[in-house]
C-alpha cells in the first residue's frame, strides 16, 4: 500500500491511510503550505488552493517568482513558518546569526520518502516492528544564505490516525548560528469554530480537564520547570464545538519530551489557528556550530471524527504498542504492595516483612520498598544521592529483604530518586559542583533537595555505578524512578557562557541516555516513571518506562477526576494506581474499601497501606478484589476504554473496558454524593456489539443494542456518599 504520494504538476504531497489524509502544498516553488488534515481523501483536486488575496499591512516577499502583492506569508496556512519575511504569527524556527539577525527562510529544496520510520537520534520516539507498518516524507527546507537545511519527517502508519512528525536541523553553513526556537511541529488550520482541550493540574491534582473556545490571540501552555509537570501536561486538543465523547472531530497533540515543553495556539488576524509544539523556547539557546545538527523531539498529531474517545483510543494503542517497549510492553502487570503510605521512613525489617507476609496471604504479587532504605535517609532532608543499603534499617540488608520476598513467590521492586542530592549526603559532600547551581546564587531547595547535573556525564556515570552495583548484587523485579523537584538555578559548572541556554535540554538529553542505558540492560526489570506522582506522566518517559505513578493522591474520589484526565491521552496500562488507608493520608476522606478497589483496578492495580492492621473482614474484601483482578486483568489493562460519564460534569462517572472481540466487558459506576429520594440513575455503555448477547453479573440477560441505546437502572439504589458498582458483562452464544 502506498501511503505517501507526490502530485509533481500539482506540487502537493498527500500522507494517506485508510481512514486519514494529509496534503502539504508548495506555494511558489518556495514555501511549504499546510493544506489539510482529516478524513481520508482519495483525490486532491486543488479545493483547498490559497486564494490570491492582497491584504493590507500582509507585506510580499521577496525573491520568489512573480512577486505579486497578493501572496503573502502573513495570511497563507504553513507548515514549519520563519520569522522575518512577513509573517507576524509565531514562527516555528529562529536562529541568531553572527550578525545580530534572526531572520530566516526556509524554502523547499527536495523530499524523499522512506519506508518505515528512521529513529531519532538520541531521543525517544514511537517506532514501527515491521518498515511495511509506516512511510516517512522527509521534506528538506534550505535557507541558502546561512547554508542551513532544515529536515521536516512526516510518518503515517498504515492503520494509525496518527502524523508523528520532527524536524532536523543542519548547518551547512561555514559559521556557528543559534537556534532559539525550533518546533517539532507547526500546522495552520482554516478558520473554523475550534475549542481547546488541555490537561493543567498541580502536585496531587494532576491532569484536570480545561475546555475553552479559541480566540484571536495566542495561548501558550508550557513547562519551565524543567520536566513536563504536573501544571501542564504536554497535550492539548482542537475540537469542533459540538464534539463530544463519541461524535465530532477532536485533533490532538502530544510532544514525546520530558522536558520544557511549549504547546503554542495561536488564531490569527482572520481566525486562522496555528498549532505548534515543541521545546520551550523560553530558557533555551542551542549553538549549533560548522557540520552539526539539531534533532527536536517528536511530536504525535492525532485524528478522529468519533469525538474524544477516538482521539483517546488511537494515542492509546499508539502509545502502548509503538512507544513503549520491553518484554512489559503488553504483559499482564503484577498487583504490587508499596510500603510508603503504609511507614513512610518509620520502618525496619521486620516491618518490612510484616507487611510482606500479609501481601502474600493475600495474592499480592510484588512488594515495591520505597524511599528511605538507603544512606542516611530516615527523614526527607537527608541521603539522596547516596545509593547504599541501610543496614540500621535492614539488618541483613536489601538482599536479606529480596531474599524473603522472593521465598513468599513474590516479586521484588525498589524505590530510586536518581536525579537527586541532598545537601546532608556524601555525595553532596565530596562533589558539590554535581548539582545545578548559578555561580554566586544562592541555591534553591525543594524539599530539601538539589538537582544533580544530568547534562554531565560524569555526573550521570557516578549515579549509574551506584545504581549497577545494587542491580548487579541484589535480585530486582521492579523500579521506581522517582523525582520529587524542578529545576533553579539552571546553570552548569564545566559548560561554557554560551552554552549556558542549552543545559535544560541536555538534562533531558542525559536522562535519556541513561535510562537508555538501564532499561535495555536490565530490561528483566518493570520500570515505573514518577515525579512526586504524576509530574513526568509523558510519552517520552514512557518510551523506556511502560507505567508511571499517576498522582500522589491516592483519594478515591480525587482519583477519578486524575484517573478521568489522565485517559484522554494516556493509555490504562500507564497508570499506577492503589488502595490506600483512610482517612486518606491526602484528603482526610474516609471512603469504603469497595469504591478504593474499584477505583485503583481501574488501572495498573496495587495497595499502599498496612494490611496485617486490617481486619479479617477487610482482608476478605481484599482477597476478593486480588482475585477478581487477575481474572479479568488482560481486559483491565489492555481492553479498550470508553469513558461514559465525566466527575468534571456531574456527582457520576463512568467507564468501561472492552476486549478486541466485544465479547468481554467490565463497566464501572461510580457516584460521589448521595442523593436524598434521588432519581433513579441510568447507565448506557459504549463499545458493545449490538447484534451481540450479554449477560450482566452472571444475571440478567441483554442484547448488546439495549445495554448501548437503552441501559441498566442502577438498582438496587446506593447507598450513602461514594459508592461505586461494578458491571462485568459476558458474551453468551
Ligand atoms: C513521591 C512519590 O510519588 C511517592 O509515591 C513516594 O515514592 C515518595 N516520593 C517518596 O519520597
């Protein structure tokens, strides 16, 4: 199947599957236009043509063929615009040159196209097993007085409604320039009602849901903290007005980068919008010397005309089955106990082995020790840095600890925080200049804690030996990668003055070679991201990283809403989530054990509590959830998600997980505020098949069409504020 063509006569690629279509056109032999992005077309036959119109205060450039006071790069729709030829938007590319100027211009020089999907130097990116899965275009850009070429790759997959796009900058030119911007992608949409989607949050409240119209102006939503937040998630999505969770056209956008990102929207003078992300320009500057080149990250463009939840759907699989990797990629993932909530730093071995005991009476699978069995680490404000067992804590050591989990036939995991040093550590100590620090600034401390400096390698070489020398010793299933600050001070002590602007991003580029490093190798190990909770939950940690903890809240209730959030870009098998103790150690909530479960398996499912406090009818709840979640896990983890009713519109949510072949589903109810003589509430699923026949918790019977278009009652009636029911739902032949 050819899914990249190029029309000569015409000048206009066309990217097409099945069900998507992508046209660039080349106005004037010279600049890369943006003309569609949707529903698949067979045949392009010019309706979208920029009309010649001469607009006033648009000026026309120079240079070009025919210059004619009706072109104009200020009004026309463009793929990857520069700055200074008469286009007042945003521009996706700036680079200072010698000479003070930040003028470009990029015009078409050639294109190829490739099969399959060349990786990203250094980055991490989605990826095809097979080349026939996908195409690439690479368009080459010039801007023949700096001799610079700039390379724009465009993937479609086969069966994706996805565009993975980057771009490459090279200079070929005999002198340094600066890069200060460069997106991965830019898009101009015709102007059209558009609202935008985005996922703000804060620490313990990651990942709310903000939809708005668009309105002339731009709107930036960014990260300078360093990594990609919990304030600003790297996504957003342009949708139709009326689009809802299953009708209408959602386009979304994620950047696969752990660092500053900027998400930029701008709707011009005639309400034109230009999309672009990328790295944040804010913080950054890149010399790019004689016969190098610059790599953004990648950034994923995704269709749908079946509203949200196809948008969801497509970044769902997509993200699952061609961004993340390792033999944990698509395996059933183990139900873990981790003993934070449950010690804190207050514990010893035999603690430890208390909890471990009554995990295992219970079917828990994986015992995860967290933070403070290391250095000198019996508070917070002390030990980071310091990669060695405790043994005051741990009287025969984490091997002792690995030793006894394993005799229960549970798996072993462990709490890292890598990036970090604490000023109390031996590490700090002997090398202080390890940490990002200004010279003659004072250094900021969040949670009493530094940054390393990761864009070193030295530095990054000494925090992996410590780490080999526990994995190579001590047997390890899992790992927590933790990070509990953002950057200050961003400065790097054996980088040069003008280096300065780049060390944010080489942070990230340190990182990644390091997680590189460590996952292929130890690639037995399941991974999983956190960030003081859900402040790294992106598509490029997850490249090495197949789950992440979604928030430190673990309250049920909050839950929903992170949970909620959290599914419009990011696949089930992503989210850590686990029963905690009430009151909630975050909200004071009290809530039943029941709703806990129900919200926790609706993702990667786990416990953070002391279970040998629990009594024996708990524990009955808990055996109950245990083995109800490895029967249905596969679907739980890996079935398709519907989101059915929203806890950002109402007291009720709602979800449902269906398997490939409609035969299997479990659809959750959840409601928060009981409702005094209150209606009696319908459920409708989605994702059914209608012609097909169902039976309900091993009762009733329903055809597929009647459980979609007509729904259950929830009755028997619940009862008191956060209930939640449970519908498991079974194809009978
Ligand atoms: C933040 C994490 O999100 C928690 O789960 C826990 O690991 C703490 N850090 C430990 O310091």
């Amino acid at each position: 199947m050819t899914l990249i063509t190029f029309d000569e006569n015409k000048q206009i690629f066309h990217l097409s599957n099945a069900s998507i279509s992508y046209l660039i056109g080349i106005e004037k032999e010279a600049y890369l236009s943006h003309l569609y992005f949707g529903k698949a077309i067979k045949t392009y036959h010019d309706g979208r043509k920029y009309p010649a119109i001469n607009r006033s205060f648009s000026p026309n450039p120079d240079g070009i063929p025919l210059k004619t006071r009706d072109f104009s790069l200020d009004t026309i729709l463009q793929e990857m615009p520069s700055y200074g030829h008469g286009d007042f938007r945003n521009p996706a590319v700036q680079i200072k040159q010698v000479n003070g100027s930040s003028i470009t211009e990029f015009v078409y020089d050639s294109y190829e196209i490739i099969f399959g999907k060349p990786e990203l130097d250094g980055l991490p990116a989605t990826y095809v097993e097979d080349k026939k899965e996908a195409e690439t275009l690479v368009i080459t850009l010039v801007d023949k007085l700096l001799g610079l070429k700039l390379k724009l790759s465009y993937t479609i997959y086969a069966n994706r409604d996805v565009i993975a796009r980057n771009a490459l900058l090279e200079n070929n030119g005999v002198v340094p320039v600066v890069i200060e911007k460069l997106a991965s992608l830019s898009v101009d949409l015709p102007a059209q009602d558009l609202e935008l989607i985005s996922l703000p949050g804060r620490h313990i409240k990651e990942r709310e849901i903000e939809r708005q119209p668009i309105q002339r102006g731009t709107r930036i939503i960014d990260s300078k903290r360093g990594t990609s937040s919990h304030q600003a998630n790297p996504f957003i999505a342009l949708v139709a007005p009326k689009t809802d969770e299953l009708t209408g056209i959602a386009i979304g956008l994620t950047l696969v980068y752990s660092g500053n990102h900027e998400m930029l929207i701008e709707q011009d003078q005639f309400s034109q919008t230009r999309v672009m992300a990328g790295i944040n320009p804010f913080g950054f500057e890149w010399e790019l010397g004689s016969n190098a080149c610059f790599q953004s990250p990648e950034a994923l463009l995704v269709y749908s005309d079946q509203g949200i939840n196809g948008m969801s759907q497509t970044f769902h699989d997509l993200l699952q089955t061609r961004l993340a990797r390792g033999r944990y990629r698509q395996a059933e993932r183990p139900i873990l106990i981790n003993n934070w909530e449950a010690t804190y730093f207050d514990f010893d071995a035999d603690k430890i082995k208390s909890i471990v005991d009554s995990a295992a009476d219970l079917g828990i699978e994986l015992f995860v020790l967290d933070d403070g069995w290391f250095g000198k680490r019996d508070e917070d404000t002390s030990g980071l840095g310091d990669w060695i067992e405790n043994t005051e804590k741990l009287k025969d050591g984490l091997q002792g600890i690995a030793d006894y989990v394993h005799q229960k036939n549970m798996s072993f995991g462990l709490w890292f925080e890598p990036e970090m040093v604490n000023a109390d550590s031996d590490l700090f100590r002997e090398h202080p200049d390890y940490a990002l620090q200004t010279p003659g600034r004072g250094m900021s401390t969040s949670r009493d804690q530094y940054v390393l400096d990761f864009s070193r390698q030295e530095v990054r070489a000494e925090i992996t030996k410590q780490m080999r020398a526990i994995l190579d010793t001590i047997d390890i299933d899992y790992i927590k990668w933790d990070m509990n600050r953002h950057l200050t001070e961003v400065h790097s002590s054996t980088a040069g003055a003008a280096h300065q602007g780049e060390i944010f991003h080489r942070y990230v580029l340190g990182l990644y070679e390091m997680l590189e490093e460590l996952t292929t190798e130890y690639d037995h190990i399941l991974w999983e991201g956190c960030s003081g909770g859900g402040g790294r939950f992106d598509a490029g940690f997850l490249h090495y990283m197949p789950q992440s903890w979604t928030s430190d809240n673990t309250d049920a209730i909050e839950r929903l809403d992170i949970q909620y959030g959290t599914s419009l870009l990011y696949p089930i098998s992503s989210m850590g989530a686990h029963v905690s103790a009430v009151p909630n150690h975050q909200t004071y909530r009290e809530t039943g054990l029941e709703i806990r479960g129900d919200v926790a398996m609706s993702g990667i499912f786990g416990y953070e509590l002391n279970l040998q406090d629990m009594s024996q009818t708990e524990k009955t709840v808990v055996l109950e959830q245990v083995a109800f979640y490895k029967i249905h896990r596969k679907l739980l983890q890996y079935g398709k998600f519907y989101r059915l009713l929203s806890p950002f519109e109402s007291n009720q949510t709602a979800w449902i997980f269906v398997n490939d072949d409609q035969s299997q589903a479990i659809g959750f109810y959840f409601r928060k505020y009981a409702e005094s003589a209150g209606p009696l509430r319908v459920i409708k699923f989605t994702g059914l098949a209608p012609d097909k026949t169902y039976q309900v918790n091993d009762d009733a019977i329903y055809g597929g069409d009647e459980l979609m278009s007509i729904g259950l009652y929830i009755y028997p009636f619940l009862e008191g504020d956060y209930q939640s029911r449970k519908f498991v739902i079974n194809e009978v032949k």
